[in-house]
C-alpha cells in the first residue's frame, strides 16, 4: 500500500488527515486536537507499511470520534 498523498484539514469540531493512496482509494482520520492530526500526518508522510480502519461515525452513537491513545496502546489489552 503506497500513499500518494497526505493532508491536513481543519473541519467545525476538530482536526483531520487525509490519506490518498497510490491505487486510488482514500482514507479519512479525525482528531480532537490540531497537534494529534499533525502528529499522525507526519506519521501517514513516511509511509507505513498499513493504515489503521478508519473510525466511522454511527447515528446515535455522539458526535466525537476519539483518536487512539499512546497511553492505552502501550498499556495493552484491557
């Protein structure tokens, strides 16, 4: 999987980074906080070997979609 592409855009109610892959499909993240987009869009810039899902947003299910966490990711399963 090749990105072609990636960039930062700033929406109502928060922070995102869009991938555009090199065959032709597009991945969309949204984040809280400028400084976490900006993190996982220099993250997406050195072209890791695969994309996380991205988050869909579910009717009734709140309006925030939370980015994963460092602190969690390192704490292992709970």
């Amino acid at each position: 999987m090749e990105i072609a592409r990636v960039a930062l855009r700033r929406h109502r109610k928060g922070w995102g980074v869009e991938v555009t892959l090199k065959e032709g499909g597009v991945r969309r993240y949204r984040y809280g906080s400028e400084a976490q987009a900006r993190y996982f869009a220099a993250v997406f810039e050195l072209g890791p070997r695969w994309l996380p899902p991205t988050s869909r947003r579910r009717r009734g299910q709140g309006s925030r979609v939370e980015a994963p966490s460092v602190e969690r990711a390192a704490s292992g399963p709970a």
